[in-house]
C-alpha cells in the first residue's frame, strides 16, 4: 500500500509539473507576443517623423531639440518623476537615445536620406554583435537569416535614393546605428530601467531647441510648431512603447521587429502627400512587412 501511494504521489506530481509548465509556456509565449506588438507600436509611432519632417522647413537639429523636448516632457509625466537613477546602464542607454537622434540628423543633412535610413537600421547587426561579445550569447541562425532578409528589405525599399552620398554623411549613419543598437542592448544590463534612459536620453537633446531662437533655424509659423509638437508625441509614443516591450522580448527580436519603421516611412508620404512609391520600395516592404511578422509569430 505504501509503495502504491508513492507512486500515486509521484505521478499526481509528475502531472502537475507538466500543467505547470504547459501554464508557464503559455504565459510567455503570450507574453512574447504583446512584446512584439509593443514594438510594432513603436516602429509605426517613430514611422510618422518622415512624412512630418517634410512639412517643417527647419534646420534638422532645430527638429531634434523640439521634438525631443516634448517627448522629455510627455515621457516624464507618464512615468509621474522629474528624477531618474543614474546607474551604468540607465546612462550609457541615454547616450544612445540622444546620439541616435544627434547623428542621424546630421547624417541626414550631410549624406540621402535613403543612405542615412538603410545604414541606421543596420542596428540589429550590432545588436547581435553585442550580445555576442558582452554577454556570451551566440546568435542562432535564425536571427542571422532574419536580420540578413530585412536588411535586404530595407535597402530594396531605399535603393531609388541610395548612393550620391558623402563619405561624412554616411559615417555618421553608420555611427547611429550603432548608438541606436545600445538603446536596446541596454535594456538587460542590471540596475537599468528602459523607461528610465528613454527619458534621459531625450532630456540630453532638449536645450538643442534653443537653436530655434536663431536666426534661420525655426519659423514663427503656429502650424510649424504643431508639427513639431507631433513628431514629439511620436517620439515619445515609439520610446513609450519600446521600453515596455523590453520586458517581454529579448533585445535581438526588438531591433529585428524595429525596422518596420523605415518600411512605413514611405507608406504614410504615399498616403498623405501622394508620393508613389517605386516597385521596388513595394517589394522591399513586403519583404520586411512579411519576414518581421513570420517572426513575430513563430
């Protein structure tokens, strides 16, 4: 009798170990899509900045001031504190957020803007890289051949506009990609809060609004304002929505579903201003649109 309880014991617990896995399982395959999700949100959030950086003619670090001014702001009361830990990670994640910004808006000025996009959005390059280097974590193969498809989508939706760039031009790109690389790199270092260095990051880049002040870098237009004013919210919204998912996905599959964003980018200009995109802009889209997706999922 007593060795039949045992076995009755054993397998009682047997099974519930496996409902308890099941249940686990579950809950963070739940959890990893609501992370993929999360940034979708935030690539489309971020994707609105083109086609409203077209309608404001200013100086671009005029732009990036602003915009990150009213993100610093709207950030700040979401998270209800003025006040953030200034630990490694939080401050090397601020660095990236507000370098990102600073180099890309000089990239952008200095070389295309199709050359700027495509080589920014080699982040998930460096990502990989690392992760590889500083926390032991090979990349599977998957992650390799998922990253090496979007890249490609990326510069098939780009390539109408590539070369013709300055050497300058497309360093600085190629530098903001990999400060934007640490933006999610940073999220699993210890003692560091995504939200915390978002909000750092754009609190670093504000006083460059005061440029707005000089001569030839704003305009006095109230409409002008209202757009910049938006593509702070979209600041904001897409740093929003990327640190919650930091909780859900690892920093490889962030930077992987980020690059929707240059793919949507020329969706809203088609939409709103009517340019139509190219057939390979189309294809490369679709490329990116479908791979991201697949991936998201499975």
């Amino acid at each position: 009798m007593r060795r039949d309880s045992r076995r009755i014991t054993d397998t009682t617990m047997t099974s519930s170990d496996k409902n308890g896995e099941k249940t686990y399982g579950r809950k963070a395959m739940k959890s990893a899509r609501i992370g993929a999700a999360q940034v979708a949100l935030a690539a489309i959030s971020w994707s609105f900045a083109g086609v409203l950086g077209k309608a404001l003619p200013w100086d671009p670090i005029t732009v990036n001031g602003v915009r990150s001014l009213v993100a610093a702001v709207l950030l700040c009361l979401v998270r209800g504190s003025w006040r953030v830990r200034l630990s490694r990670g939080n401050v090397l994640g601020a660095l990236g957020v507000s370098l990102t910004g600073f180099l890309f808006m000089l990239a952008n000025r200095l070389t295309t803007s199709a050359n700027a996009i495509v080589l920014q959005y080699a982040m998930p390059v460096f990502v990989i890289l690392f992760s590889w280097l500083f926390y032991g974590q090979k990349p599977g193969r998957r992650s390799v051949i998922v990253a090496g498809v979007i890249l490609f989508g990326v510069a098939l939706c780009s390539w109408e506009g590539l070369s013709g760039g300055s050497m300058t031009g497309d360093a600085l790109a190629l530098m903001s990609a990999v400060t934007f690389a640490l933006v999610y790199f940073c999220a699993r270092m210890p003692d560091t809060d995504p939200r915390d260095y978002s909000y750092l990051g754009l609190l670093f880049c504000a006083p460059f609004a005061l440029t707005g002040l000089l001569p030839g870098h704003a305009t006095l237009v109230p409409a002008h304002w209202l757009i910049a004013a938006a593509m702070g919210l979209c600041l904001a919204g897409g740093y929003f929505f990327l640190s919650l998912s930091m909780k859900n996905v690892p920093p490889v599959t962030a930077a992987l579903l980020s690059n929707l964003e240059p793919v949507l980018n020329p969706v809203w200009v088609f939409l709103i201003l009517g340019e139509r995109p190219g057939p390979l802009t189309i294809a490369g889209a679709g490329i990116v649109l479908v791979t991201a997706t697949v991936y998201a999922l499975t």
